[in-house]
C-alpha cells in the first residue's frame, strides 16, 4: 500500500516559519505543503505566494477546522503555543512546536496531555539534535570516546537587535528561552541527566532602547549548572553581538573533550596589505539548514510509521523549567534548585 502524503500548514509566516515552509513544500519526503496561517494577512498572502501555493489563513482556528490539513508546525510567539497547540491536537493534528515550547511548566503539561489524549503526535524543535556534528557527538560519548562526560559548555550568541516584543520578559521569558533553550537542551542531552540545580547572572549592555521600560531586559547571561548525576554545565547566551551567528560547544570528560562548532562559515582565509579576512557565520539559517531539514523529515516519518519523536513534549518541558529557574535566579541573585 503507497503512503500518503502528510499535508502540513504552518502557523507563523516569520523566519523560522519560512524554513520549515520550504522544507515541506520541496524537500520532505511523504510531505506537501498545504497552507500557511498568519494573522498578518500580507505577511500570510506574500508568504503562500512566494511558495506557489493558494492556501492561507489569518485565523489558525480556521486552518484546524480544515479536512485537508493533517499535521501543524506552531512557529508563534511563545505565550500563544500552549492553546494553539492544545486546540491542534484536539482537532486530530500532529505537531511540531518550535521552542520555547511555552512560559510555563503547566502549558508544556497541557500540551503533552492533550496530545495523548487524542492520539497525535507532538515534537518539540530542537533541531540541533538533527545536526551532524551533534549527533556524531553524541555516538562518541556513548561510546565512551572521552570517558564519562564531566562537564558541559554550550554558548549561543545572535547578531541581531532582539524584536519588541521580546524584551517583554512576560511575554517571551528573555534570551535564556529564545535564544539558550537550545544550549539547555544540549547540555540534558549530552550529560543524560536532568538539571538539579542552576545560578545566572545577566545584564543589558547593547540594547540601552529596552532599559527604561524593561529593566529587567538581559542580552547577555552565564548560566552556571548542576546536574542529578553531579555532572556540571555552563551555558553563555547573548543577542545584539553584531559580529556574527555564533554556536559552540565544548563536551569535557575524564579521557578528553570534545568540540562542536566554528565562528567560520567558511575555511576560505583571504590576506592581503590591508590584514586578514575570513567570513564569519551570519545566521542560524545557515549554519542549522540542513537540522531543520532533517528536523522536519523525522516528524513525517514519525507520523507514518507511529513512532515516538526523538525529541518530545517532556524535553520541551524541562528546558522551559531551566529557563524560569534562571530567570529566577537572575532576580534574587542566588541558587535556584529545580523541584524534581
């Protein structure tokens, strides 16, 4: 019996929306691209325009009622996936929930229940978990290529001036959930242990426009952790650093270390009179194109094969705990311990 194909709207029709949007549209196998939703009518319109298709929505809720739509990729802002995602999986849609999956412990639980309770599937994206380097990474240290891993570092570091809305913390929990929930991940995956307890400090140095009205806004953040097994992490996040996209990370055993990751996006080193030049890496599209690639295949496949996501609505959940206790622990200057 031939499989039929996934038809998949995505709701969101920013930058990561667009990535996923073209990986259905040309290059997921068992996939096609049946609609784009996204209150901004031109955003929506230009959107399904630029990927030749007719289907689009302002209204998501529109896009759930639909027949010939199967699965969802909820590419919002983080304060609207837990009813989106919660409706989606009523309606009988599978989902993937780009991260943070949500403000609070309590929406990432409604989510995953209401993803049980109707049989769907629910993945949450964290991508780096696609990426080669990662996945090679992770092969070593399960075959015990550095002896037993002691501590790990993940730093991730943005170019860009940071939206509006994003200096809201209550309404996007800061950087350490838009742009570290990613090195929060990396450190519960390589270390294989959940995080018992964490200490961050932070401040605001590049983005003086946000101070008066959001002084609790931090661009930059060292995140110090420990973990149940005793093992240690550190992640150092920061957005508005204008040189360059910048994601590393350093795996440190009791036999070695490993490390994924360059500030290079090419080996190409050019001197001459006026001084070296080498291109630095400019956006997490690029560096992380071929993850979300691989990102967007896993879903499908798990769709048609039902099979459990390589990363689930339990993985969302516990970084979004790391997330608030370092907030929180940015706020009263000491050690939070996370609750088990």
């Amino acid at each position: 019996m031939m499989k039929r194909d996934i038809r998949v709207c995505i709701i969101g029709a920013g930058r990561a929306g667009m990535i996923h949007a073209v990986n259905f549209r040309k290059n997921v196998p068992n996939a096609v691209l049946a609609a784009i939703a996204d209150p901004n009518e031109q955003a929506a319109k230009q959107a399904a325009e630029s990927l030749g298709i007719h289907t689009y929505y302002t209204d998501y809720k529109e896009a759930l009622k639909s027949d010939a739509i199967d699965a969802v990729v909820v590419v919002t802002p983080t304060i609207y996936h837990r009813n989106i995602v919660v409706e989606a999986a009523e309606a009988g849609k599978h989902v993937l929930c780009e991260k943070p999956m949500g403000m609070i412990e309590s929406e990432c639980e409604d989510m995953i229940q209401a993803a049980n309770n109707n049989r769907v599937k629910l993945q949450i994206g964290f991508m780096r978990r696609f990426n080669e380097s990662f996945m090679q990474a992770k092969e070593e240290i399960e075959a015990g290529l550095i002896g037993d891993v002691v501590m790990v570092r993940s730093l991730t570091r943005g170019p860009s001036i940071p939206q509006p809305w994003m200096y809201d913390l209550k309404k996007s929990n800061g950087p350490l959930a838009e742009v570290n929930s990613h090195d929060i991940d990396t450190l519960r995956w390589f270390i294989g242990a959940e995080f018992e307890s964490v200490y961050a400090i932070a401040g605001n140095y590049r983005c003086p426009e946000a101070k008066e009205q959001f002084p609790d806004f931090y661009d930059n953040v060292v995140l110090n952790a420990r973990f149940t097994n005793q093992k240690q992490g550190v992640i150092d996040g920061a957005v508005s650093v204008k040189y360059g996209y910048d994601s590393r990370v350093e795996i440190l055993g009791t036999e070695g270390v490993i490390f994924i990751g360059q500030v290079h996006e090419k080996t190409i080193l050019t001197a001459n009179r006026n001084g070296i030049t080498r291109p630095v890496m400019n956006s997490w599209r690029s560096l992380y194109k071929d993850a979300y690639l691989a990102e967007d295949a896993h879903f499908v496949e798990c769709i048609l094969e039902d099979k459990e996501p390589k990363v689930t609505g339990h993985d969302g959940k516990m970084a979004v705990s790391v997330v608030n206790a370092g907030n929180k622990s940015i706020k009263e200057g000491q050690i939070v311990r996370l609750t088990s």
